[in-house]
C-alpha cells in the first residue's frame, strides 16, 4: 500500500512520516509539501481552506493509494484523475478542502480527525476570557508605549474576577466541556447551554434550557457551538442586549455566529466591558473593519488550534485510520461511511 505524504508547514512531512511509522511501518511512503500557512489557503475550485497545486497534487498521487494530508485541494478534478486513490485522510477536524461527493462517487474514503485541536482551543479560549476581562494586550501595548498611566486602580476601569461571576458556555463539546472545568475551577458559577449534548456531567457546571436563561444569567459568554444554517448570527443585538451590562462576550468558535456590528454597538455603548475573537467576519480583518478601532476588544488572528501537540495528534489520528484501511478494517473517523458500506 502506497501512502502520500502531503505535508505543510503545520503537520510538516516530519510529523506525518512519524505518527505513519508508528501506525503502519509497512506501507511505502510519497511526498509532497506545500508551503502553507504562507502564503494562507483560500478557495481552490468547488473546495475550501486549501492550499496547493492541483496539478502537482494529481502528478505526485500517480500510483497512490492514499492520501494523507492537511489542506492540499481534493477537488473534483484531482480525484477524477486518481483512478489508484482509494482513501484521503486529512488531518483537520472538518475535511472542507475534499469533494466529500465527488470522493463517494468513486468509492475513494474520507477520513478526518475530530478533536485533535480541542485542548489548544480551550486553552486559547480561557486566555482570551481572562485577557478581556483584565484587558491584558490593552496594558501591555500602553507599557511598551512608554506609559504608566495612574488611573488603572479607578473602580469603574477594573474587570471582574472569574470567581465571583457566572459563566456561560454555549456549547458542550470537546471544547466547550474543557472550558467550562477550568471556569469553574475558579470558583465561578458555570451554566452551559447544549441541547444536543449527550454527557451532561460535570462537577460545577450546571444545564439551563435555553440560550435566552443562559444569556441573562451570565457575566461571561464563551461561544464553543458548531456553526450550522440555523444559527447563523445566533449572538445578534437581541442575545446580546439579554446579557447583563458590564458583561465579557468570547467567541472562539466560528465567525458566522455572531454579529460583530452588534457587539461593536454593544461595546460603543458601555453595555459589554470587554470582548475578545478569535474568529472574525472576515479573515483577514480589513484595517478599517470596525473592531479594529472599537476599544477594550482582543483580536488573535483565528490561531486557537495551533500548537504542536494539536498537529501531531491530528496526524496520529489520521495515521490510525490509515492503517485501518490497510487491514481491511473500516476506519473510526470517516466523512463518506456509505463509501466503505460499498466496497
């Protein structure tokens, strides 16, 4: 069984070749790399968040029984000219850089890896909670500026502490479950608001019904749901307007949750404290985009997800599905089941 090793400068050819030699010693290694995150991926064909040559992509694949890659463009195209692809495993927790039906209409498996990034992002997302609430980068910018300005102790320029507010988490899973522990390590109070989670456990986390109780209730909002058709925008000026004033929005999650021009109001009016993203309307942000100059907001340029241990997990995952495969087995993590029912 040949394997392709389609690398990037993220899950590099270093870290694929060890978690595939770990998993299936047997199978002969190919290899392709992109340069990826730089330049960034976009739009490749009908595929999102890809990076790479099409035509290069279908030259090194020649004779490849799988792909095994991060963001290189499975489009139409490059599978309908892979007769030898069987399988691509993308080491991404949604493989929106495959034809998923373009893959299926030629028997061809799909693999990703759900949670190889959830402990980065949570970690990422109470770093963001605590940096608007105590406007951390604000602080620091004034400091490197040469100012040590007099009034920080003034009451009404202070943030709270976690510990004594109430904490709301949209959103239970991987993600959204490690955030609410360490929240309510703190001492806070923690409601959570999933109505589709199946594991409600949690010391310190208690379920409310609706996204409504959870908004009125909290002082901090951290955003961890899937974006979907139907929550498009789910924190609009109405949602937001239920929160109490004074209060921190979070959002690491997904830019089209949220209406940002309804948070910029929010902040304008003295209703939100603070707020900080991750994922944003736009990406990249245009400088005249209003968050760039809305004060006491925290912008990271959609990084949450990245750490070394996120790659390399992404990759064992991955690795793992591979060899699957390799004996026959139907692999843990398939987008296209249906395609493997076939075989």
């Amino acid at each position: 069984m040949k394997v392709l090793l389609a690398s990037d400068g993220f899950v590099t050819d270093d870290v694929l070749r060890t978690a595939m030699s770990a998993a299936a010693p047997e199978a002969q290694l190919a290899a392709i790399a992109s340069t990826w995150p730089v330049p960034p991926y976009g739009d490749v064909g009908e595929v999102r968040e890809a990076a790479g040559d099409e035509d290069e992509l279908v030259a090194a694949l020649r004779g490849c029984d799988v792909a095994f890659s991060h963001t290189f463009p499975f489009t139409r195209k490059v599978i309908e000219a892979c007769p030898d692809l069987k399988m691509i495993a993308i080491c991404r927790g949604g493989p929106v850089n495959v034809n998923i039906e373009a893959a299926s209409d030629h028997g061809v498996l799909v693999s990703y890896a759900p949670g190889r990034n959830a402990v980065a992002t949570a970690e990422h997302s109470v770093g963001m909670i605590l940096a608007a609430m105590r406007q951390i980068p604000q602080r620091n910018a004034e400091l490197l500026a040469g100012q040590w300005r007099s009034d920080y102790y003034i009451f009404d320029n202070v943030g709270p502490e976690v510990g004594s507010s109430t904490v709301g988490v949209i959103g239970y899973g991987a993600v959204g479950r490690r955030v609410a522990h360490v929240m309510a390590s703190f001492g806070g109070d923690v409601l959570v608001h999933d109505p589709w989670a199946a594991d409600r456990s949690g010391e310190g986390v208690a379920f409310v019904d609706t996204l409504e109780e959870l908004l009125r209730r909290s002082d901090i909002v951290t955003l961890h749901a899937r974006a979907t058709p139907d929550n498009h925008h789910m924190i609009d000026a109405e949602a937001l307007a239920l929160m109490p004033a004074n209060s921190v929005f979070v959002n690491c999650a997904r830019g089209e949750l949220v209406d940002y021009d309804a948070v910029c109001d929010a902040l304008d009016s003295g209703h939100l404290f603070a707020a900080g993203f991750d994922v944003l309307p736009a990406e990249p942000l245009p400088l005249d985009h209003r968050l760039m100059s809305t004060p006491r907001v925290v912008l990271t340029p959609h990084l949450a997800g990245a750490s070394k241990e996120a790659a390399r997990l992404a990759a064992r995952i991955g690795a793992a599905d591979i060899a699957a495969f390799i004996r026959g087995e139907r692999p843990a993590h398939l987008a296209n089941p249906n395609a493997f029912e076939r075989k």
